[in-house]
C-alpha cells in the first residue's frame, strides 16, 4: 500500500486491472494505523468505484441520477 501521494498518477497502474491510471483515490486504512494510503485507477475502474459508493450512500435511484453527471 502507497502512503504518499502520486506525483504523476498516469505513471502508474490501476490496481484494479492493471491498465495505465487516471486518478487517484485516498482513504485511511485500518491495516496502516488509520494512515493515508493511496490508489491509482483507471478511469472505468474509478467510474466503477464512483457508482458503488453513490449506490451505497445515496440508494441506486439517487445514485443512477448523480451517475448520469460523470458521461
């Protein structure tokens, strides 16, 4: 696990897939000590992650709408 951020995340793969990444997600960790640590995704596998964490905090009719703002 990464706990500095990418300086240049399209260097790096998606953890995903393992295609070239487009984006970089954050988050604390558990296994880490409640530290930072870093993801690069590809942009579907980022678009992905998008609609399961709207799906989960808003409901999927909700989420479908936010959704529609990413194409």
């Amino acid at each position: 696990m990464r706990t500095t951020p990418y300086k240049d995340v399209t260097r790096a793969k998606c953890e995903r897939c393992g295609e070239r990444a487009a984006y970089q997600w954050s988050g604390a960790c558990a296994e880490r000590r409640s530290r930072i640590v870093y993801h690069a995704l590809c942009a579907d596998c980022d678009r992905e992650g998008n609609e399961l964490t709207m799906t989960w905090l808003h409901g999927k009719a909700k989420a479908e709408e936010i959704m529609r703002g990413y194409e």
